[in-house]
C-alpha cells in the first residue's frame, strides 16, 4: 500500500469505531466504487476493505454496549428473509449434487469462493441495517455513492475527448471496474443507476446551482453508458427515463429528459451496437465450434442468434429439477452440460441464477425485495402528511423505486448473486422500509416485548416527524457521537417546490 491509501484506511478504521455508520458508508464507497480496479497501483494489493470493515463491526460492538443499536431492526420481514437466504445459501454449498469443482470455463468461481464472498458481503450488510437507522444517514450514504457515479461519469468522458482507448477491449467496449465477473456491463450498470440518483438527488435539494448541475449531467451518463456498449443497460434505461416521466416533480423537465434519451440514442449509440452485435456474434461462432459436434444443425444456429435463451431454458430446467436447494452457487456451467450440447454459459438472469443455484426459495427471496417497492409506486401520497421540502410526496421513495426498476431491469440479463451492488440496493430498499415503518404504532410483538434497552435519545428522534418543514426537534444529547448523526436532511426553505 502507498502511504495515502495508509493513511486512508487508518482514517478511516479510526472514524469507524468511532461512528460505526460512517464505516458502512466508506466500505460501500469502496465496494460499489471499486476503488482497487480503478486504482489497481494503490488500492490494488490493500486490505483496506477489510481492515474498514473490521473496523466498523468493532464500532458495531462499542454502540451496542453503549445502547445504540436497535437490535428489534432484525425481526422486520425482509431482514428475516435474508437470513433465510443466507442459510439456504450455505446449504446449498454443503448439499450440491455435485462434488468437488471443475473449471468448466475460463475466470469461474469455485462454490467455496463464491460462498466465501457471499458470508462476507453478508456480514456487512446485517451490520449496516443496524446502523443506518436514520433519514439522514440514508441520503448520506447516497450521496456518497451518488458522488462516485459522478466521478466516474467524469472518468468515462474524458477517456472519450482525449482518445485513450487502450481503456477500451478488444471488443471495442470502456473497461473499467468490471467486479468478479470481469463484465463491462457492471461499469453500464453504475452509469445507469446514476440517472435516478441524480435526477431525484436534484429534487431533494434547494440549491439551484446543484439542481442544474446534477440534470446536466445525466447526458454524460448516458454517453459513458453507450461507450460500455451494454445493451441490456440501454433497454434498462429506456425503462427508467419513462418511469421518471410518470413519477417527475417537474413534467417540463421530464419530457426533456424522455426527448434527450431518445436524440441520444439515434445520434449515439446505433453503430456502437451495431459493431458490438457483430463482434459478439462473431466470438460465440468460434467459441461454440469447439462445443458443438456437427456444425449445421438448427442447435448451433439458434446458439449463435441468442445463448441467453439457451440459458434460460437450463436454468429453469435446474430450478425445476432441484428446487430446494439448487445445484449449488458455481455450479451452474457444471450441469449446463447435462441440459444442453451447445457451450456452457452462465445463467444470464439474477432471478434464474438465484433459483437454479440456490432453490426456488432463494429466487423468490430476490423478487421480495422488488415487491415492496413497486407497491409504494401505486401508492397515493397521504395529504395530511408532511413530506421533506413541501413535496406532494416523499422523494425519496421514488428515487429508490428507479433504483430497484433500473437494477431489475439490467439484472434480467446478467448473473449478480455475488455482487456488492445488488445488496446495497437492498439495503437502502430496506431502510426505506424501516424508517416508514417506524413512524407508524409499534405493537407488542415477542421481540419488540423482549427488547427493554432505553433509548431516550433514539425513541425522541422516532416520534418526532424528521421532514416537517416548520420547524426541527433536535435529539438530546445522551450520546452526543451518535446522537449527531441523527440530525435530518435539509429542511430550508423550499425554494424547488414553488419552481416546480
């Protein structure tokens, strides 16, 4: 490690035991931001994630000794069914019917990697819906994150002006942080959860400066997003501009931004996928002669045309055949072979990479999670209720929901069981849910009867409506290293709402 990647992570670990939700925070900027790929010199051979991480679970233990943490948060429905995923998961491992591993494709995980990785994302993510318990640490952390999709919005741009494309593969694709699977669509997947961010990041802001700001940059991410040439993210984000149409806080802005999209991709993107198409087309003939024993039948052809379809019949046929607990995670490719004579592929679906690895309960798991956002996007706002900066409804829910949309949507084509960003999507899913639910009656269930810590601060802060704009109550200052963390979000004068 270079001396300021020290100096970074010993920052860092310090502030982490210090305030716990701040290490959640750094370790999900390295996580999503994928530090150690795009600064392979300095982040490259660092444990700083790990030693972050460390951190926090030890700043975890010092504020629930101290009474801080709100341990009832792992009883909520969705907490419960992770647990359930993880245990599945690992039992999945234990009883796959396959035994021991075999390296059926280039750069594949073996389960024991895959689990190992899954158990550690795991353990951060239970950390971190324990401390990130209030509204304002959840913009926080999205605006943290919304932060490193703007620098790499930046990135992107400028290998395009100054021409450095030995950025760019053989394939004529950006390379960029790729994640595990070593796949430029993970770079077209942040460039594509950065249109909801920033444009809802906008709304949520009283600045007109910052406002303007964040819409002007969305064509930049729609421009980097054709240089990765992921054509699963361009149809994602097609989706994603139409739902911010419906659900726009400004219809001027939103028919701007439908017009722009569509200017953009006749002006743009056509004869980047037009050549990507071709190119593609063109490995899997090589690839699949090798797979494929008479090179004229009708299964060859129709592997050319579209191996997605291929692996999406198998992995249904595994889920079908194994439905509790799948073949096990990395097994997938192994017992393509059984189901098909053509080349192994991956399961090229999250939901379908979920069922036929893990069960079919691990794949309705992944969809619960979409489910109880979509239901908030039918839902009319109450018009007795305050929301944050004299809104008609609560921002916030709505940039979460074009998060889950745009992440589902691209999930349809690509395998993200192991990859932090799906649980981190997750997660500000499930805090969103936690901090709605708190504001409602508790009632007197087991774990909420058997949990009697006192908590004066944290219970002033759940009773007091954090986005009322007349006026803020502040929390007393019992434990003043966390109780400040709780302040909530802009709450200035509305200048956004009466423009709008």
């Amino acid at each position: 490690m270079t001396i300021p990647v020290i100096l970074f992570t010993l920052f860092s670990c310090i502030t982490a035991v210090v305030v716990p939700w701040l290490g959640v925070v750094v370790y999900y900027l390295l996580a999503v931001g994928q530090l150690s790929a795009l600064w392979p010199q300095d982040f490259g051979d660092s444990r700083s994630s790990l030693y972050i991480s460390l951190a926090t679970l030890v700043g975890l233990g010092v504020a629930t000794a101290t009474r801080q943490v709100d341990y009832r948060r792992l009883g909520h429905l969705p907490n419960l069914l992770m647990m359930l995923l993880v245990v599945i998961v690992n039992l999945s491992v234990a009883n796959s019917p396959y035994d021991g591993f075999e390296d059926v494709k280039m750069s594949a995980l073996s389960p024991l990697e895959i689990l190992d990785i899954f158990n550690k994302i795991m353990v951060i993510y239970f950390a971190a819906v324990l401390l990130i318990d209030t509204r304002f640490k959840l913009i926080f952390l999205l605006t943290v994150i919304g932060g490193v999709l703007m620098y790499y919005t930046l990135w992107a741009n400028k290998i395009y002006v100054t021409s450095e494309f030995w950025r760019f593969g053989d394939n004529g694709r950006l390379n960029g942080p790729l994640g595990i699977y070593y796949d430029e669509n993970y770079l077209a997947m942040l460039f594509l959860l950065a249109t909801p961010i920033f444009y809802y990041m906008s709304v949520g802001t009283s600045s007109r400066i910052i406002r303007y700001g964040l819409w002007f940059s969305i064509p930049f991410t729609w421009h980097a997003l054709f240089l990765t040439g992921s054509r699963g993210a361009l149809a994602s984000l097609a989706v994603v501009c139409v739902y911010i149409f419906f659900r726009s806080y400004n219809k001027k802005a939103s028919v701007i931004l439908v017009i722009g999209l569509v200017v953009a991709v006749i002006d743009q993107s056509g004869h980047l996928l037009t050549r990507i198409d071709g190119t593609v087309k063109v490995e899997e003939v090589e690839r699949d002669r090798a797979f494929v024993e008479n090179t004229d039948s009708d299964d060859f052809s129709e592997v050319i045309i579209d191996p997605r379809l291929i692996s999406w019949q198998v992995g249904l046929k595994l889920a079908r055949d194994y439905p509790l607990l799948g073949v096990g995670p990395g097994n997938f490719m192994r017992a393509f072979t059984q189901y098909d004579d053509s080349e192994p592929h991956v399961a090229h679906n999250t939901f379908i990479q979920f069922a036929a690895n893990c069960g079919v309960i691990a794949g309705m798991i992944y969809l619960y999670f979409l489910f109880i956002r979509l239901k908030t996007v039918f839902k009319k706002p109450d018009p007795e209720k305050k929301y944050p900066n004299g809104l008609h409804r609560d921002y916030l829910d709505d940039m979460l929901n074009g998060l889950f949309v745009a992440f589902y949507c691209v999930a349809f084509f690509l395998d993200l069981m192991v990859l932090e960003i799906l649980y981190f999507v997750f997660l500000v899913g499930y805090c969103k849910y936690a901090l709605d639910r708190s504001k409602r009656k508790r009632g007197r269930g087991l774990i909420a009867s058997i949990y009697r810590w006192k908590q004066g601060s944290r219970q002033q802060v759940e009773e007091t409506d954090l986005d009322a704009t007349a006026g803020v109550t502040l929390p007393t200052p019992a434990s003043a290293l966390y109780a400040n963390s709780q302040l909530p979000d802009n709450t200035a004068t509305n200048r956004y709402a009466k423009s709008a």
